[in-house]
C-alpha cells in the first residue's frame, strides 16, 4: 500500500487532504469568530456551540469520512472534545 493512500478516497482515489468544511465545521468558524467581536459577553454560549459543532463534525468524519486520514482527525477531534467537556 503506497504512503499517500491515508490520504486518498478509498472509492476515488482522489487526495483528500483538504476539502470545502461541511456545515458543523462552519458552526464552529463562526462561533469563534463571534467570539473575538462585540458578542464576546456571550462567551460561555459561544464556546458551548463551538464545541457541539466540533463534536459533530468529529462524528460525522469518523463514520463517513472519505479517507483514513479523515476518519483519524475525526476520531482525535471528537476525542478531544469529549474529553474537555469531561475534564471541565
């Protein structure tokens, strides 16, 4: 099995490295973006959306992510996140 085939759709064979972010990971660009302006009184809310968005995002990579690469990121985000909420 070449190196690059983590990075390659399984069914394509095309590279998947990076791709266009699906809907959840949009959430959470434009929850931290609202934290950073006048919204900032909300923080709490906005990191709270921030990572639901990451959570599902994670789930949705590990069980249909189009590459080994991707279903990896998946899993290690929505381990990360889980293990935040747990931690704190």
């Amino acid at each position: 099995m070449p190196p690059d085939s983590f990075f390659r759709n399984q069914k394509t064979g095309r590279l998947v490295r990076f791709e266009f972010p699906n809907p959840a990971l949009w959430v959470f660009i434009a929850a931290i973006a609202l934290r950073w302006s006048a919204y900032d009184a909300r923080d709490a809310e906005l990191r709270w959306i921030g990572s639901g968005a990451l959570i599902v995002w994670g789930l949705d990579e590990l069980v249909r992510g189009h590459a080994p690469w991707r279903r990896l990121l998946g899993a290690v985000v929505l381990g990360w996140e889980l293990w935040q909420l747990h931690a704190g």
